[in-house]
C-alpha cells in the first residue's frame, strides 16, 4: 500500500523570514564559493519583500 501526501500552498508572511532565511542559507553553502552569501543584506531584502505587497508574493509549500 503506498500513501500520497497533500501538498498545500499559501503566502509567505513575516513569519517565515527565519525559516526562509535558513533555506537561503543552506542552499548557499551546497555550493561554496559559488556565490558570496551576504546575510544581513539577504536578511534585510527578503524583510523588505515580505513587508511590501507591490512586490507580489513568496510561496510557502507545506506537505502534509
């Protein structure tokens, strides 16, 4: 017997930047020295997308 999970989506909210934060962060280092992963200035330009709704929308995909 296999089982299917449900997938559900919403908008990210200032509630997210920490989680989102961390995947950011965590798929900077999958490729060291790929790219210089700035955090204050990530963590102040998300901040600022979530805050600013002409900017349009982050997904959440949450599996269920």
């Amino acid at each position: 017997m296999s089982s299917v999970s449900q997938v559900t989506f919403r908008p990210a909210t200032k509630n997210d930047e920490a989680g989102l934060l961390c995947m950011m962060r965590k798929l900077a280092e999958q490729e060291p020295g790929a790219y210089y992963f700035d955090e204050p200035v990530v963590r102040k330009a998300l901040h600022d997308f979530l805050a600013n709704p002409e900017f349009d929308k982050a997904w959440i995909f949450l599996r269920e």
